[in-house]
C-alpha cells in the first residue's frame, strides 16, 4: 500500500475547525487506501507565544528550557489531532520525535536530524492507524530532547517522507503554493507551478519563509516529490521537484529578503594562511552559521573578513570575535546590526548573462545603496539597508518581470 505524508503548519492547526478540517483530509486519503503520516506543527502563533513568555522569565533562557518549553506546542496540537480522527470514528495514534525514533544532534534549539528509525511508525501503520508525529522535535543518544529549527516541521515531514519511501509529501499552509516572492511583501507576486529543489533551497535559505531549507536538503537527496498547498482549498499548489530543461529557460524564478541578520566586519588581519581558517575554526565550534563571507587585502597588506549572521547566532558570533581579537592584537571589529540582503534566484543565470546588470540597475533606480555582493552559480545576493529591504524587494521583482506571466 502507497504512503503519504501530510504536514499542517500552525495557521492550518490554529483552532478546533481547522484541526477537524485537516483531520477530514487525512482520513479522506486513508479510504482513498493511503497509508497516512501527519506531522503536524503546534497551533497558530503558540512557539511565538511560548518564547516571549520565556523572556518575560528570563531575558536569556537557557537553550535545554527553550527546547523543553517549545516541544509542549506540537504535543498539544498532535493530540488533539489524534482525538480528532477518533471522534470521525477512525484509528490514530500520536507520536513524539522521541517515540518515533528521530535522533538528532545534540545543538539545542538548532539540533540536525542524523537518523530515524521509523520501526515505531510502521508498526502503526500495519495496525491500521493514521500516525500523527509531532514537528520540529528530536532526541540525541542519550535522550535529551532537542527542537530542529524555528520552521522545522517541515523538515520532519520531508524526512519522514525519505525514510518511509513515501509516495509524495505535502506540505499544507497558508498560501495556496510557492510564489515569485513573498505575497504579503508583493501582492503582485505570482504562484509557480514547478520548481528544482536547487532554485528552492536558495530561495528559503535566503529567507522564503514558506519552507525550511533543511526540508528541501532532504528532498533533493532522497528525491521526495514535494507539492506545498493551501489547507483551505482543494486546488492544486507547486510542486517541488528535480530540475526540468524548460526550468533554464527562466532566468530568475524568485526574489527574497532576509531582514534579521547582522554583518561582522573584521579589518587588519594578517595577511597570511590559516587566519580564515582560525576564525572559522572558532566560528564552527560556537555552531554560529555564517553566511555571505567576503575576504578582502587593503593597500597595506591587511585583510578584512566580512560575513553576516542570522539575529539569533549574534550574541554567540560576538563572543567568537572576542576570541578573536584576543589572537590578534590591533584588528578592529565592526558589527552592523541589522542589515538586509536582497536576493535574485534562479537556474536560469547559468546560461543567460546581464543579470547583474538588472539586478543592481533596479537597486539604482529605488535608490537602493549596495553594501556588499555575493553570488553563487544560481543567485545574486545584496546586502543593503534594513530602511530599504521592501522597496528594493519590489524593485528587482518587477525588474525581472516576475509580476507579468510568462511567456
Ligand atoms: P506554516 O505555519 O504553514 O509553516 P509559514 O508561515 O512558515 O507557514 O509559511 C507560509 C508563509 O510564508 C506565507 O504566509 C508567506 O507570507 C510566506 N512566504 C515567504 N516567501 C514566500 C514565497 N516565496 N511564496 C509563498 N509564501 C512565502
Ligand atoms: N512550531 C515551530 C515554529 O513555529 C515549528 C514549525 O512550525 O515548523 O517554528
Ligand atoms: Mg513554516
């Protein structure tokens, strides 16, 4: 028998109808003889909730209480689910990462998936339960229980999805698919159809909140077909997948904007090999992710390192910097918080050129200034001020068309 997962993100738990709503649906592709995995996510705005009461406690909780705090708000909405499909008169058990057998690392509140030993969700299945696990959650070898990342159920769902070979995933949300750029920013973006699971994990890494890019790691690695749609309607929403040949023929697919970061500037290092390495060394070990790293070697033969940070790794990055300027006596250290970045994607740039050309020609024109540049085979990334990041969002996606269809 085919298996499926279906995950539900908070606005599609948010109350009672809702939950009854996505429990319909589930029990709607049991009697259409699927086997049915819901990974849900905890209900509305419960994890914000959840942390600002944390930090009314305590302005720096500790990262094991977030962890353990946090956990409460998908065990909440996968129980209710459970009783949900009960009162429909069918079969369903709710699960925990623990009691699935999900191991992840041991980096609080941002803990990587290793593996998942999915014994426990078979066994349910073959008794003929629809299995209801909880997002975002984990535990390591010894026990500890750890949560995946803000926006990681998601990444729950599309990893459950490679291990039990599952048909396909869907990933129900508030938005009726994957769109050119945010629609609350650009009411005038539009919704793709397809895309490649590289186009996607650019977009969300740089800040596509509509999916976790872990998620789609998993995706492209395992090769699970992925379709994001509205839990409020029937229609169908983008189907995420490997990449197609008339993919190449559109140049940038999506425009995103990061707000919450941060850039670090670190000027007059010595010029010689190994001192990136030993930041980065530092870097890693405080689990900081950076980002958008540029090295540069002034005319007297120092180097600048320049990199940015999401908000939530600032106060641990500050600490490596210190670190590091205990090393090297006389660098200084710049924080510039926050910045912005604005960002072009799609698989199209490998073989079209002006791209650049349009993407900064349209930051010109809003009078947009460029702090800094990166580009990777797929993408076209600038850091620019916070003040700026709608207006310039707006400018490159009307630059590159993306609000006319296509042709
Ligand atoms: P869920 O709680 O279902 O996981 P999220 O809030 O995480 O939902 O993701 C859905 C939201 O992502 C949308 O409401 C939308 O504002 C935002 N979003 C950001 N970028 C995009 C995009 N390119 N396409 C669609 N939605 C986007
Ligand atoms: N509830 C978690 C969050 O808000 C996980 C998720 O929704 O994916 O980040
Ligand atoms: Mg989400």
């Amino acid at each position: 028998m085919d298996l499926i997962v279906q995950k539900f993100g908070g606005t599609s738990v948010a109350d009672v109808p809702r939950i009854n709503r996505a429990a319909r649906r589930a029990i709607q592709a049991k009697q259409d003889n699927l086997q049915v995995v819901m990974v849900v996510s905890a209900m509305g705005k419960t994890t914000d909730t959840l942390i600002d009461m944390a930090r009314q406690i305590n302005p720096d909780p500790p990262r094991r209480e977030l962890d353990m705090l946090m956990t409460t708000g998908e065990q909440v909405s996968m129980s209710l689910m459970a009783m949900a499909i009960h009162a429909h008169g069918h079969e369903a058990i709710s699960l925990t990462g623990g009691q699935i057998g999900l191991i992840c690392d041991s980096v609080h509140t941002k803990a990587r998936i290793q593996k998942i030993d999915a014994d426990r969700i078979r066994k349910e299945l073959a008794a003929g339960k629809i299995v209801i696990v909880a997002g975002f959650q984990g535990i390591d070898e010894a026990g500890e229980i750890y949560t995946l990342g803000r926006g990681a159920s998601d990444t729950t769902a599309v990893a459950l999805a490679a291990v039990l070979k599952a048909r396909y995933c869907e990933i129900y949300t508030d938005v009726d698919g994957i769109y050119t750029t945010d629609p609350r920013i650009e009411p005038r973006a539009r919704k793709i159809q397809q895309i490649s699971y590289d186009e996607m994990l650019e977009l969300a890494s740089l800040g596509a909140g509509v999916m976790h890019s872990r998620a789609i790691e998993f995706g492209k690695k395992y090769h699970v077909d992925i379709h994001v749609r509205s839990s409020f309607t029937d229609s169908p929403g983008t189907f995420i997948t490997h990449e197609v040949e008339q993919m190449e023929h559109i140049v940038v697919s999506g425009v995103t904007v990061k707000k919450d970061i941060a850039q670090f500037v670190l000027v007059g290092l010595p010029n010689t090999p190994g001192v990136a390495a030993n930041l980065f060394v530092h870097v890693a070990e405080h689990n900081v992710i950076v980002d958008d790293i540029i090295q540069t070697v002034d005319d007297n033969g120092k180097a600048s390192i320049s990199f940015t940070v999401e908000k939530g790794d600032l106060a641990e990055c500050k600490l490596v910097v210190e670190e590091i300027r205990r090393q090297y006596a006389g660098i200084d250290v710049n924080i510039i918080d926050p910045v912005a970045k604005v960002s072009a994607v799609g698989v199209g740039m490998r073989s079209h050129t002006g791209v650049a050309r349009k993407m900064f020609g349209a930051l010109a024109a809003a009078q947009v200034n460029i702090n800094a540049i990166t580009t990777s085979e797929i993408k076209i990334s600038c850091i620019i001020p916070p003040s700026d990041a709608d207006k310039a969002l707006r400018a490159v996606h009307e630059a590159f068309g993306l609000d006319q269809q296509p042709a």
